[in-house]
C-alpha cells in the first residue's frame, strides 16, 4: 500500500472530520478523541456522501427504563440520507456489524521531520505532525 499525506494533525480538530480524495476515492479522515480514523465516504445503504453526517455516541439503556446513558460520543457517523450508523473505528454498522461495514483504511500520524534543519544560519524544527492514510 502507498501512503499519502493528507495534512496536519492541527488541520483536523478533535470531533471533526476531513474529507479528501485519493486515487480517486473520497475518504473521511477522522479525530476521535486525539487518533485519527479514515473511511470511504460512500454509505453501503444507498451511496450517500456518508463522512459529511453527523458525528455521535450511541445512547445505551441501564437497569430501568429511565436510566439512558450516552456513551463513545463523538465515534460514529451517522448518514445523512437514512441515519445509519457506523463505527468511525472500525467501519462496522452499529446495527449489523458483521454484514454492513463501510470499507476502513489505516491511518498513522508521524514527525513530518526528525532533525535540525538550518535556514539561513538559523536553527529551525518542524511543529506539526502530519497525517498519513494507506490506499
């Protein structure tokens, strides 16, 4: 696989989601709570521009029927068109993991420089990390 560099990790912000295209493919890159996840941005359902849905948790039931927790905020899309779900994680359907998934790439985030560099006779280092996603 090749990896491409999309931008920096400050380009995408904590709960939010960039959206860009590689080899021809639109591809969601993800901040979940500082790591970074990317996924097609095509909802299996019916092809809908799925990264551009709303980021959510999924709220889950306790003991009684009043007891209602929200949890893993900020780790699914939801669809804009038909509201399904999917783990920004893993790409799986909150519904049917093992049937419905959108296809998920693997993403690092590494220095964009390890050494010194020198311009113009001053010493100068590269602050952001850049983010990588393999296609």
């Amino acid at each position: 696989m090749i990896e491409y560099k999309i931008g920096t990790v400050d380009e995408i912000p904590e709960g939010s989601c960039k959206i860009v295209t590689i080899s021809g493919k639109s591809i969601g890159v993800f901040n979940v709570n500082g790591e970074f996840f990317a996924l097609r941005n095509t909802c299996p359902h019916q092809g809908a521009e799925l990264c551009k849905g709303k980021i959510v948790g999924i709220h889950v039931c306790g003991e009684s029927i009043d007891d209602i927790k929200l949890v893993r905020e900020g780790e699914f899309i939801r669809c804009p068109w038909h509201g399904w779900e999917f783990d920004i994680k893993t790409g799986k359907s909150l519904i049917d993991p093992k049937k419905t998934y959108v296809r998920s790439y693997e993403v690092s985030v590494k220095p964009s420089c390890d050494e010194e560099l020198q311009v113009e006779t001053f010493p100068t280092r590269v602050q952001a990390d850049v983010i990588l996603v393999k296609v």
